[in-house]
C-alpha cells in the first residue's frame, strides 16, 4: 500500500484579499487557515494555497498554449476531483455567473488521459483548472 502523496504548497498573487476570500473561501468552500494584512491561506482540497496581496499593475496575463483544440493559459493551477464533483462544481460555478475560459467538457475522449476540464480565473486573473478523470489511474498515462 502506498503512501498519499504530500500535499502541495502553492503561492500565488491577488490584488484584493477580501475578493480573494470570497472566491476561495466562499465560492469554492476553500477553509481559511492563518493570515495576515498581507497574506491568507487556503485548504485547497488537502493542499495549502496562500493568497499574496500585490498591487493590481504587479499582476500580468499569462501566455496560452493550444491543448486538444482549448487556448489554455500557460500559468495555472487546479486540483482534479472526482467525476460527480466536477459535474457539481461545474454547475455551481454557471449558477454563480463565473466567466469560463474554456467552458465545462471532455477532452481527449477515448484515450488514456480522457478527462472533464474547465478553465476560469479568480478575481486577481489567476487561471484555475478543474479536471477530473475517467480513469485516475491514467492520470500520467501517454497516448
């Protein structure tokens, strides 16, 4: 039996800490763990991720790549859920009028790698991926 893998740390910008606990806390229902004037933390599904308040003009917009016919920001970060999570998440997110990047769908279908994506940025601009799998075991699997 092995191990769950550690979680990861992640840091990232924001330009409004208030906004910032909206979306992760509220929207999302990320759990709000230590803070400062200038920083919070998140429980991103078991990972810490940690809000930076920068000034608004310290934030750029990031490059994107062509992935499976999608234009995907190059800088991103996201968690994989299980498919029936997704699906919720996903209907959460239309209801509460979020603006997708690249909408609720399946890609790569019958490979491997087939996964349910969505892309969509936080109110900083930061680009979030939700994916989830089919098959999780296929998650590193190649074509």
């Amino acid at each position: 039996m092995s191990a769950a893998p550690p979680p990861f740390h992640l840091a990232f910008p924001v330009h409004d800490l208030d906004a910032a606990r909206r979306f992760y806390g509220e929207l999302l229902g990320c759990p709000e763990g230590r803070s400062s004037d200038h920083w919070v933390d998140f429980d991103f599904h078991g990972h810490q991720i940690v809000a930076h308040l920068v000034s608004a003009d310290a934030l750029s917009t990031a490059a994107c790549n062509d992935v499976d016919g999608d234009r995907v920001p190059s800088r991103h970060f996201g968690v994989i859920l299980d498919w029936a999570a997704w699906e919720s998440l996903g209907d959460e997110l239309r209801r509460a009028g979020v603006e997708f990047l690249v909408e609720p769908h399946v890609r790569f279908e019958g490979q491997p790698g087939e996964q349910a994506t969505m892309f969509f940025c936080d109110p900083s601009g930061n680009a979030l991926e939700i994916k989830a799998f089919r098959n999780r075991s296929a998650l590193f699997a190649r074509s």
